[in-house]
C-alpha cells in the first residue's frame, strides 16, 4: 500500500493534464469548491499512480494516467486507455489530498482513505451519527468544545467513511452500521491501528494518524501494513488547511442562470 499528499498549491494551471473524460465531468461543475476538489484528488491521484509507476509527470504523461469513476462514485485508473489491477481511493480536505493506491493485483473494494481537520462537531452531529459505544469514547476525550472531542469525533467520522468506501458505498450508508475502535499510540511512522467492524460480521482493519491539523484514516479489506509514504508529494505535516474557492465560488466561466 503507498500514499501521497499535494496541496492544491501544486495543481498544475489549465486542463492539459486532464483527459478528455477528466474535462468533460469537470466542465459540469459549476461550483469552484467542487471543481478545486475534484482537479485536487485527480492530481493527488495521478501524482500516486505516476509514483507507485515510475512514470513522468508532465502533464502529457499525467493526461494519460486517468481518475474516472463507477456508477456508485467509487474511483477506478484507467492507464493509456486501459483498466489497471490494483485499487485506488482518494480523499480531499481544506486545500489537501491524498492518493493511496494498492499493490497490483489488489481487487476493487479492498482499501479506502478519508481526510479531516480538527474541527468543532456540534453535540447533535455526534448524537446522530455515532454508536453508543463511539459517543462513550468522544466524551471520554474531552467535554464539547475541548480539543480532545473534536480530535475523537472527526477521527471516528473520518474512520468510518474510510471503512464505507471500501464497502463502495460511501454514506448511502448509516454511518452507525459501522463501529469503530481507535489505538491511540502512534509507531514511529506515526501510523495508529484502528479497527471497523460493519454488517453482517465485516471486518476492517486499518491505520490513522495524525499530521498537524490533519486527521487522515485508511480502513482495509484484509489486514495489511501501515502504508508506505512516496516520494514527490507535499508535506502535510507542515501543512495549512485552505479555503481559496471562498473568494470566487463561481468557476470561470460557468453559467450563472
Ligand atoms: C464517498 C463519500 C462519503 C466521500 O465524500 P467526502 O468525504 O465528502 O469526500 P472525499 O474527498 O473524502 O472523497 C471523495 C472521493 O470519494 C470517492 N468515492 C465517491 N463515492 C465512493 C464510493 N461509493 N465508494 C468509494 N469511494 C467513493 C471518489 O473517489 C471521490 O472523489 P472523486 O469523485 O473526485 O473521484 C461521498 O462521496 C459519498 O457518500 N458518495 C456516495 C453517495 C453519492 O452521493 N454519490 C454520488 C455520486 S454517484
């Protein structure tokens, strides 16, 4: 397993490094908070797949390297027009992604990744959300408003949809037919073990950590390593959460009506 971090700072300007299908679906969001989004986890996606590869990363040869997606949202890399054999998920927050990519032969449905800043999470938000057994350890953490309950809830949040995205599903699901179980010591790596169980007896394994401001989770099908870190990427240990689209959240040139 391997990941990768850009900052939408490093999002090459124009389309050329889109395909002609990464435009297309591009072109109907007329939203920048969407459009920044989605260009953001495309570039943190072909940056991973370029890595993983030992591809170039010119914008003809990330052109090439395409981030297209299932009828159910869920990603899937299509390499110089051909369908690749291992898995892919991607996640985006506040100006930052990641790409995390399986090792080849890996099915579809086997990893998933989620990001999350530490944020307030209002009392009802982790009422309505959470297990019993979840909101027992949120408040174990901290009274509301401490930093504690909001490293807990936004890290519990973020492990589930991790896990819903490896069950492809995403939160078409109830958030609470997912439980999730946080180690709190770090290896050296600074990689946590953390646990979901789902329905009907599922099972996933997998990691979090924490950079910064950042909370980001990997849930597994099957038990694995912590992930290994690629090279080429931005630092998100050092990194600032962003909110460019805030002063022109119309795209260029998008409808107005
Ligand atoms: C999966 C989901 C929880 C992620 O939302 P989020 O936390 O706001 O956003 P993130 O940045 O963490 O993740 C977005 C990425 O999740 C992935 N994703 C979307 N749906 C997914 C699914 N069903 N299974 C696995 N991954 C999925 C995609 O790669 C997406 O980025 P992309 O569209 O640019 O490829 C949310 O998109 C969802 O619930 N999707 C399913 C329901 C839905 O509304 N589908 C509409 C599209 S058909």
């Amino acid at each position: 397993m391997h990941w990768l971090a850009v900052s939408e700072l490093s999002i090459p300007s124009g389309d050329s490094w889109l395909s002609e299908t990464e435009r297309a679906r591009q072109a109907t969001m007329r939203f920048t908070k969407r459009r920044t989004e989605y260009r953001l986890r495309r570039y943190a996606g072909k940056r991973a797949v370029s890595a993983l590869l030992g591809r170039p990363i010119t914008n003809a040869h990330l052109a090439t390297v395409e981030l297209l997606n299932r009828p159910g949202g869920a990603p899937y890399v299509r390499l110089d027009g051909r369908e690749v054999d291992f898995d892919v998920s991607l996640t985006d927050r506040a100006g930052w992604a990641i790409g995390l990519v399986g090792p080849a032969g890996s099915m579809a449905g086997s990893l998933g990744v989620d990001l999350e800043i530490v944020e307030d999470r209002s009392a009802g938000f982790v009422a309505d959300y959470f297990t019993p057994a979840e909101r027992t350890y949120i408040h174990s953490c901290g009274p509301h408003g401490s930093e504690g309950y909001a490293v807990a809830a936004n890290l519990l949040w973020s492990a589930k949809e991790s896990a819903l995205k490896v069950l492809r599903v995403g939160l078409r699901a109830d958030t609470r037919s997912v439980e999730v179980t946080i180690t709190p010591t770090p290896d050296d790596a600074g990689w946590a073990p953390m646990h979901v169980t789902g329905p009907h007896g599922l099972s996933f394994p997998g990691y979090w950590r924490r950079d910064g401001v950042f909370l980001l989770t990997l849930a597994f099908r099957t038990t694995a390593s912590p992930p290994t870190l690629m090279g080429g990427g931005d630092d998100i240990a050092r990194g600032i959460p962003m909110h460019s689209w805030l002063t022109q959240p119309l795209a260029p040139g998008a409808a107005t009506t």
